[in-house]
C-alpha cells in the first residue's frame, strides 16, 4: 500500500474534525480535554501560515486515511530545557490514523517513516514525539521506526 502525505487543506477540516472526535484518538490527542481539542483544530487551520510547523493529510492508495504534523521545536530547547539548538534541529510530530479499517496494518510505521524524509529534507536532526505509555500501538510504532525513551512521555530519534 502506498502511503503519501499531503498537505491539509481547508476542505480537509471536516474530515479532521471527525477523526479528532473518535473515541480512540480524542483519547489521545485530547487528554486535557476541549481546550485541547480546539488547540488541534485551531493549528491544522493555520496549516501554511507559520513556516515552523506543517499539517498534512494521510492517503493510502489515494484514500484519505490520517492525519500527521511534524513542529520545529527548537525554541522550546532553547526557553524550556536552556540548551541553544536554533531553527530546522528538532521537530515535534504526531499521527493518527482516521479510518479504523487501516489500524493495525502497519501503515503508522510508514507515516513515521515519510514525515522523517519531510524533516530530513528541510534539515533537521532530531524528532521527538509523546506518547503516552498506555497507547501501546504507538509506542511500539515509535519503537520500532528507533525512538527511544525520553523523559516521561517523551521519545526521540536522532536523524
């Protein structure tokens, strides 16, 4: 099965706004709740107007399948952690996979895969991701595509 990412669009919000309200993603990207939830919502919105982070839709086959983002999150090593790594160094990312017929095909694995030839790409160097250590589907995926353990929900993989 191919997979391909493609950048989400206006259009695209329905769709996103359905997966987002699944019982099993709501669970995980929405763990504080609401606030959360439009925090998502008001982010993939604003897909191409910040140039530190990109939202695209998941297609398997030319079906619209997920979502996945990655976030150039250098600034928050520099404020939060006090260790100076600039632009284009560490990405946040997060997938989901919307249809419930693809879960469970190792189709996760391979979104990890391509959004790391996306920010090999643009130059960086580390991705970071949260999971949390109940949603063990994701952790496994984060495993196996070579991120180890970081902090306490944190995983990372240097690129």
């Amino acid at each position: 099965m191919e997979i391909t990412l493609q950048p989400l669009t206006a259009e695209d919000m329905p769709l996103f706004t359905a997966w987002l309200n699944t019982d099993y993603i709501y669970k995980w990207f929405c763990e504080t709740g609401e606030e959360e939830r439009a925090d998502w919502i008001a982010g993939a919105k604003a897909n191409g107007t910040d140039d530190k982070q990109a939202h695209f839709i998941v297609c398997c086959g030319g079906e619209k399948i997920g979502y996945c983002f990655y976030m150039d999150i250098g600034d928050y090593y520099e404020e939060d952690l006090g260790i100076e790594v600039g632009r284009n160094f560490a990405y946040e990312i997060a997938y989901f996979i919307g249809e419930k017929r693809f879960l469970q095909k190792g189709l996760g694995k391979i979104i990890i895969q391509k959004l790391e030839e996306k920010i090999v790409e643009i130059g960086g160097r580390e991705m970071l991701a949260d999971a949390n250590e109940e949603n063990y589907p994701s952790v496994k995926v984060l495993l196996d595509n070579g991120f180890v353990k970081w902090g306490e929900e944190g995983f990372v993989k240097r690129i």
